[in-house]
C-alpha cells in the first residue's frame, strides 16, 4: 500500500457517508482500517429497503396487487393461473409485508454477505497480502451504499402513486422503469431490472480494488463484474 493508503483514516463514520459521494477514497480507507464500523452503512441500507417493502405491503391495493401477479403468472404458466388465483386470493398484508419487508432485507444481506465471501476468496488468489473476510463484508457494505438512494427515489415514487400494484415504483432506478417498460412474463424483463446505481456501485469497487489492492484497472474492473456476468448470463440462459 501506499503511504497515503497507511494513514489513519479520517472523520467519523458518519463523515464517511457523505465522503463515499465525493471524497470516496477517504470512505473506503475508513472501510478497510475501521471494519467494525461496517453496520453503520449496512443498516442505513438495509433500513431503507425495509422501509419501502413496508410501505408498498401495508398501503398497496390488494385487487390491483393480485391481479398483477396473476397477469404474470398467466403470461409465463398459462396452466397455473387458476391455481394460484385460488392460492393469491387469501393473500393478505401480513404475508405482503414479510414478502416485500422482511424477504426483500433477508435477501440483500444474502447478496451482500455472498458478495463478500466472492471478494475475499478472489483477494485470496489474486493478491499476495490478502484482507479477513470481515474487512471485505466491510468493504461491500460501505460500496452498495448508493443503492440506498434506489429505496428512497421508490418511496418518492411510490409517495407520488395511486398506490396500484406498479411493480416499477418500487425499482425506479432499473433500466426497466427508466427505458425498455417491459411487463412481468416478457423475455428479458428479469435482465432488464438492472439498476444504473448498480453502475456506480461497480465503480466504488473497481476504485476500492485498486486501492487496496494495487490491482490495475483491467483486474479491477474484471474481479468486480464476474459475478454481475454470472448472474444475468444465467438469467439470460433461463
């Protein structure tokens, strides 16, 4: 590392909220020297997908909700619609809220904990002074911070809605919502809910790998978008 990479970071960790925005090398120095304090971003974010699950489960229209979800199904699996519109109609906000509140953080942490553990194993092989799991679980925590502000331009949105079953309110920031407008059932719908924070997620990290790790920006860029490849390749492939 470099001698301004083995200065004692600087600021709180509050402080480090806004200098992952403009001041990023500073955030992430603060991510690899102070990996404790990795709750801090990954409550915020976390706490904001809650919030909009929460919100979207306990005020959305239950007729517009269910009969979005059975277009779908209908446009995938024309055999199963009667199924699951006698499963769907004694759906209530109660399983919308574990739904949308409690499944949609349980899955974010998953990715993000995953993330980590694909962070620390590719810091294994391709770097000879390699970080504890911890400090990579810190540093994801605090480079998909901006995919926060995904929750919150949701919750303007939805703020702004009828509050009809519009999946896309709640992903805002998707190419989906933003360019294509496709419909739950159509081809590439799934690929198309990639998030343009997602894009400046990526580059946190490829900026964070090759600080910490010296990487050059071919090797960076590579060890950040492998798994994005993986993912949407095999959503593209099934």
């Amino acid at each position: 590392m470099n001698e301004e990479s083995n200065a004692a970071p600087r600021g709180s960790a509050l402080a480090q909220l806004g200098n992952l925005f403009v001041a990023p090398a500073q955030a992430l120095d603060f991510a690899d020297r102070r990996a404790k304090m990795l709750w801090l971003p990954l409550l915020i974010t976390l706490a904001c997908q809650a919030a909009l699950g929460a919100w979207f489960a306990l005020t959305v229209n239950l007729g517009s909700w269910r009969a979005a979800i059975l277009q779908g199904i209908a446009a995938r699996n024309p055999e199963a619609a009667s199924h699951a519109a006698q499963m769907y109609a004694h759906h209530g906000r109660a399983i919308l809220l574990g739904q949308f509140a409690g499944g949609g953080v349980v899955w974010l942490l998953i990715i993000e904990l995953l993330f980590a553990l694909y962070l620390f194993l590719a810091d294994k092989i391709f770097s000879a002074d390699s970080r504890g799991y911890g400090r990579w679980f810190s540093f994801t925590a605090w480079t998909s911070l901006p995919m926060a502000l995904g929750s919150i331009a949701g919750m303007v949105a939805w703020a702004l809605s009828n509050h009809a079953a519009n999946f896309d309110l709640l992903a805002v920031t998707s190419l989906n919502t933003l360019f294509f407008h496709l419909h739950p059932g159509d081809a590439y719908y799934r690929l198309a809910q990639f998030s343009i924070l997602q894009f400046w997620t990526i580059g946190l990290m490829v900026f964070g790998l090759k600080r910490w790790c010296r990487h050059g920006t071919s090797k960076a860029l590579g060890i950040a978008l492998a798994p994005y490849v993986v993912v949407y390749g095999l959503l593209f492939l099934f």
